[in-house]
C-alpha cells in the first residue's frame, strides 16, 4: 500500500526521540518502495506535502509530529480516499489520546507496520474556514495556544503554568452564540467547540465528545475568582468540567458566534485572527483514518 511519512522534526516530542527518523526510514526501506519518508521545512509545508501524495494515488498519509502536523496533514485529506495516520509526538496529542492510540510514537508505527489497523472515518470541524479535528476556541483557550506555542519547552508542566498566567492578565469577554434554534448571550472567560473530548494532556474540555457522531460540542467557561480558577483547572483533569457551575455546553452541528471585535482563534492549538463574526460547522465522517485493529 502505497504510504507516506510526513515527519515534523520540530514537534514537542520529536525533538527528544533522536531514535525515530531512523525508524522511519527503515521502515520505508522495507517496504519495498511502497513508503517514502518527507521531513516538513516549516509552516503549511505538511499540508502541501500531502496534496501532492493524494494527487499521486497514494493512500495513507501518517502524520508524525504534534496536533499542527495532524492538521496540516488532514485537512488535504478530507473527503478523499486516501486514510490518515497518525504517529503523535507532540505535547499534548489529544486526538490520539481521544481515539486511543498508543502513547508511544514507536508502537503507533509498529501498528502501521504489521497492518494491525483499520480504517474508520471520523467528523471534521470548520471554523472561520478552517478545519480542525480536535478543538478550536477563543478568549483565554486562544491566548493560551498563542503563549504555548512560542515555548521552546513544552510538556504538561509548562501547558499548566502558560493556563494560570494567561488566566491572570486575561479579561473576561460577551458574545452572542447561536444555532439556527437557540440563541444566548454570554459572558465568558473561555469558549472551545470541540470534535473529540480533549485538548490533550488528558484535558477534558468536552467529556460527552465523539468524534463519530457528526455533532460539535461547543463548551463556555464562565468568568470566575482567582480562588476558584485551581478547581476549575482540576476539573479539566478530572474529566467533569462540564458540571461545573455556570459552564453552557450545547450540541450542535453549526453554530454562529458574534463578538465585541475581531480577535484571535485557534484551530488544533495553532492560533489565526478571525473577523468579530464566523461560523463553526462539522462535515460528517467526512476524514479516513487509521485505527488500532482492535481496542488498546
């Protein structure tokens, strides 16, 4: 089967799995000419890379990096035959932990290797125009990603100390969310929509997300007290933010959000300026890909 390896030398993890490329490429060698190996240059190239493979027929394109490399790799992947693979070494992974992929970036590819996978298809989001597979968010979860990602060191630790800085400085914000039903007014210090039910790191922002359902789960965080703030944080851990008081969560396959201005928001952690008003859209089973053959 044809494959292609797209490698993120830069990801969270990659950069501490000095072991990986070479594996990599052995890989590819036995494969007999089947699977190639691409090392990304930087932004937008892993999109790029897997155009081209689909183009060229061929029909599992394994990302292998963080969330960024995810959804560089998927987006040209969408509504097309070709399944997505998903070796995950960035800080988070949170839509490999959702799908219950091995942690371990060298057992994710000895999977793929042995053919113990199997194809299933999963929703896409589309916010602003931009898919993402994971979540997308503003307020404190964009500035949070906007921090984040400017850190050379990254890991629970770091995701938990760049949260309560940003919670510090952030002020709360109103917006208008509604879905073509229902329409609310809200004051909130943080909203993410999400497709699985985590960010990554075991952050449970939608506990009751599934990637399979063809629904968003949009989730509002209301402003609280810094006294309070450790207790919601915890909850995230815990898996039931969602019970927490004053928290909206709606399902929903569209949803239109008007804010006071334009700002920022992110999709799958990476983070882009969006206009005061933009939609938020699922595309059902709309993306192939690889899944252990049986439940780990």
């Amino acid at each position: 089967m044809k494959t292609l390896l797209i490698y993120n030398p830069i990801s969270g993890r990659t950069k501490r799995t000095s072991r990986l490329l070479p594996l990599l490429r052995d890989f590819a060698a036995a494969s007999r000419g089947l699977t190639t190996v691409a090392i990304t240059e930087g932004p937008g190239h892993a999109t790029a890379l897997a155009r081209e493979a689909v183009a060229g027929g061929t029909e599992r394109v394994v990302a292998v990096g963080g969330d960024g490399t995810l959804n560089e790799t998927a987006q040209s992947l969408v509504r097309t035959p070709a399944a997505l693979g998903l070796v995950p070494c960035g800080s988070g992974n949170g839509l490999a932990r959702h799908l219950g992929l091995p942690k371990s970036p060298v057992s994710c590819l000895e999977l793929i290797a042995r053919g113990r996978t199997r194809v299933a298809t999963i929703d896409t989001g589309v916010a602003d125009g931009k898919p993402f597979f994971n979540a997308m968010g503003f307020g404190l979860d964009a500035e949070v990603s906007r921090r984040f990602n400017s850190l050379r060191r990254r890991g629970l630790p770091a995701y938990a100390k760049t949260v309560w800085d940003a919670y510090r400085s952030y002020r709360p914000e109103r917006c208008i969310v509604s879905n073509g039903t229902r329409s609310a007014t809200i004051e909130l210090l943080l909203l993410a929509v999400a497709n699985s039910d985590q960010y990554g790191n075991n952050a449970y922002i939608a506990p009751r997300a599934s990637v399979h359902d063809g629904q968003l789960n949009l989730v509002s965080v209301p402003p609280v007290s810094w006294f309070k703030a450790p207790l919601v944080i915890s909850r995230l851990f815990l898996g039931n933010i969602d019970r927490t008081r004053g928290v909206e969560h709606w399902l929903g396959g569209h949803f239109r959000i008007e804010r006071s201005a334009d700002g920022l928001i992110h999709t799958d952690g990476e983070t882009h300026p969006a206009g005061r008003v933009f939609d938020v859209t699922v595309i059902p089973s709309s993306l192939r890909i690889l899944l252990p053959a049986s439940p780990p």
